[in-house]
C-alpha cells in the first residue's frame, strides 16, 4: 500500500502538470472553468487501467478518495469561525441541506422503482422487479455502495448481476455530474443566480490561466510556530491527518454495529474536528492555527480526491449495458435537473445555486465531484455549504442504511410497491416540513 500509493501519486503529480498547462492554454477549458483537477482525473481515466493502459496505476487507486475525504472534512472546522450572532443561520442551513439531501435520496428510490415496476417492466417483461434501484444505488450510493449492495442483492433477490449494473450506474452518475454540472455552472453565471461569481468576462485573468499576477499574490498562511521547533505547516497537517484518522477509526469500530454498513468516517471526521476546536480554544491554543493554512490543506485534500476519483472510474462496465440502464438514467437526470432548478430556490434561503450545485454532484456522482463544481463558483468557501453539509449529512446517514438494509429484505417478500410508496411519500413530507420550517424558523 505504502509504495503503491507513492507510485500512484507520483503519476498523479506528473498529470497534474500536463492538466494545468492544458487548462492554461486550451480557450475552451478556460470558458468551461474546468478545473485543473478535473483535467488530470480525466487523463488518469484515459490513460491508466480503465483506459488505454499506458500509465501502471496501482488497483488501490480507487480507495484513496474514501480515506482523503474524512481529512478534509477534518480540517473544516479549522477553516470557519461559527460566530454567535450567526449560530441561529448556521443551524437553520444545516436542517436545509441535510433535508435537501434526504429528499433526494427518497425520490432517487422512490421514483427509479415506480419507474422499474411500470415503465420498464412493460418495455422489458423480464426484466427484475427491483432493476429502478439501480438509479439510488449507483447515483447518490456511488461506488463504495454499488460494491456494498451486490452482496445483498444477490442473497436477498438472487440478483447477481446487481453489483454490476449498480458500478455502471455510479460511473455514468460521474459523467453526468460533473459534465452536466459544467453546463449548470455556466448557465447560472449568465442568469446571474451565482453569488461570488457574476460574469466570466469580468473575472482576473487568473481565474482563466490559473496564475496570478505578482502584484494581487497574497500569502496563504502565518508563521504560528518556531521553525526550530517543528515545521507549522507539518503540524498544521499532522492536526488535520489526526482528526481524519480518529473519524476513520470510529467508523470502523461502529461498523459491525450496523449490519455491515457504516457512518460517513467524513461525518465523524467533522465532529472530531469541531470537538477537538472547542478544546483547543479553551486551552487557548486556537490562536497558533491559521485558518487560511487549514484552508489550503482543505483544498489540497479537495483537488486529490476528485483526481483519485475520477482516475479510478471502470469505464468498461458503462460500455456493456444498454437500453434499460439509458432510460434510467435519463429519468435520474431528468429528476436532477428538476429537483435543482425547483427544489434549490424553494428550501435554500441563502446561496441556492452554490448549495444546489454541490448537491448535484454529490447525488449524481460522488462528493468529491460536489466540491469540485462548488469550488468554481464559491473559491473562497465563502457559502460555508460544506460545513453545514458534513453536519447534515448524519442526517442522511440513517436513511441511506436503512434503505440499503431493509429494501432487498422488503423486495423479497414482495414488498416493492409498499417500499416505493413510502419513499415517494416521504420525499413529499419532507419538503413541506422544511418550507414550513423556513417560515418558522427565520434569521435576522
């Protein structure tokens, strides 16, 4: 592991190279405000394993993202200061966007089922029963869970062929995020719904090219420790590397508690990070950690998991399936769109766009892809949506595993449609709880 994962980065680290240099020449992708991290995961795609094999990325590849994704969220507490006369905001943001989240979740099971069970159950007569799970398990499941499910479905539904479709539904999910979400970002600037950036033409010149003139360089961070004693940008990531490690550890130790099935380590991450805060500013040692350092590990942590992310995609699996898989997956995105130009401005009271376009990577693709279009819009992290979102999301968690856990129990007792009908309804109550909760619950 140690020596692949040194081989891998160094691979890695000579893409990235080629990306930017791409990015800082090629027009198109400077008016697409592709990032370079985009870039290089595209050509890790394209020339590793899953492309024409010319670079000998190692097979762990595809695990860096799960593990760099909790010390990210690890250093997110270090970035933000949650200010008194601000805390009533911040809550109400976090019930906004964790509902949000929970909402698409239901309607992805919901609607993919009701979808399977008459559409294509009528176009394919054999096809199975529970094939509209595909679009939930794949699109906001991802990856990490079409490999979970296979096992489940296949004793559960005598299914063997789920894994399988579920990793070409995350894959394509991938695609669509991330293409789609380009397209989304650059309508929403010329519609002007875009908070921190209004019109590309306007922008620095850095913003296109990726370099910075001389004269608007800042610093990224303060000396906050003596070089004699140890390094502050190593203890500074030794922090950040600690919290990620604690949220690891205890999504491990609760894993066999839940059927196999796990809480975020991102989401323990994140509360390991605002507790050890707490701590450290009632010890008064929050004075020697600079929140634009913690933000420039939080942006390395950023770009390394959607160039991992990416890199790793088996776009074998995509090529192999047809005709069931691509009405699905045109309905999941078709919904997408939906639930992002309809339910974004309804439940979001602040920064709709930058909160709707990160939920729509993160719900067709991964988290990772989330970041990564929120970051071309909001590159200062000046929406806080990710540290709402990481408190949010424990929301989530308990239904994403219960729906994983109990509908292939359901399903093979026949129980589909109940379990259909629930989702449906739920994702409906859900919405109007939260737009009455936006009446009730305001901020000055």
């Amino acid at each position: 592991m140690p020596s692949s994962f040194i081989q891998d980065l160094g691979l890695i680290s000579i893409l990235l190279l080629i990306g930017f240099v791409l990015r800082n020449r090629i027009t198109i992708l400077q008016k697409l405000f592709i990032p370079v991290s985009i870039i290089t995961g595209l050509l890790g795609l394209l020339l590793g394993s899953n492309g024409f094999e010319l670079l000998p990325f190692s097979n762990e590849i595809g695990s860096y993202p799960g593990i760099m994704i909790a010390f990210l969220f690890g250093s997110l507490p270090f970035t933000f200061d949650i200010k008194k006369d601000k805390s009533r905001e911040f809550k109400r943001n976090t019930v906004q966007i964790g509902g949000a989240s929970i909402i698409i979740l239901l309607l992805q099971w919901g609607i993919g089922l009701f979808f399977g069970l008459t559409f294509l159950s009528w176009l394919y007569p054999g096809i199975h029963s529970s094939f509209g799970a595909i679009l939930a398990t794949g699109f906001f499941g991802g990856h990490g869970t079409a490999a979970a499910i296979g096992e489940s479905f296949a004793s559960n539904l005598q299914w063997d062929e789920a894994q399988s479709l579920a990793m070409t539904s995350a894959t394509v999910g991938i695609f669509s995020a991330t293409m789609g979400g380009v397209i989304m970002v650059q309508w929403g600037i010329k519609k002007k719904h875009t908070s921190f950036i209004k019109n590309f033409n306007e922008l620095p010149n850095s913003y296109k090219t990726g370099l910075i003139e001389l004269k608007d360089q800042k610093s990224i961070g303060k000396t906050t420790f003596s070089n004699i004693a140890i390094d502050p940008l190593l203890m500074h990531l030794m922090l950040v590397v600690f919290v990620g490690f604690i949220g690891i550890f205890l999504t491990n130790i609760t894993k066999p508690f839940l059927s196999g099935y796990t809480i975020a380590s991102f989401s323990f991450a994140f509360i390991v990070g605002l507790l050890l805060k707490a701590m450290l500013s009632k010890l008064n040692l929050m004075q020697y950690f600079d929140p634009k350092l913690m933000s420039r590990i939080c942006g390395l942590f950023a770009d390394l998991i959607v160039i991992f992310g990416i890199a790793s995609i088996k776009t074998a699996v995509v090529i192999k399936f047809a005709g069931p898989l691509l009405l699905i997956f045109g309905l999941g995105i078709v919904l997408a769109i939906f639930l992002f130009r309809f339910m974004g401005p309804q439940l979001f009271t602040t920064y709709w766009f930058e909160k709707s376009i990160f939920l729509w990577g993160m719900s067709l693709g991964v988290t990772a892809i989330g970041i990564a279009l929120l970051r071309m819009v909001d590159p200062e992290a000046k929406s806080e949506t990710l540290p709402v979102f990481a408190l949010g999301y424990i929301g989530v968690t308990p239904f994403e595993v219960l729906c994983l856990v109990f509908f292939p129990i359901l399903a093979s007792q026949g129980f589909q449609w109940h379990f259909t009908l629930g989702c449906l309804l739920g994702g409906i109550i859900l919405y109007i709880l939260i737009k009455k909760f936006n009446r009730v619950y305001k901020v000055s």
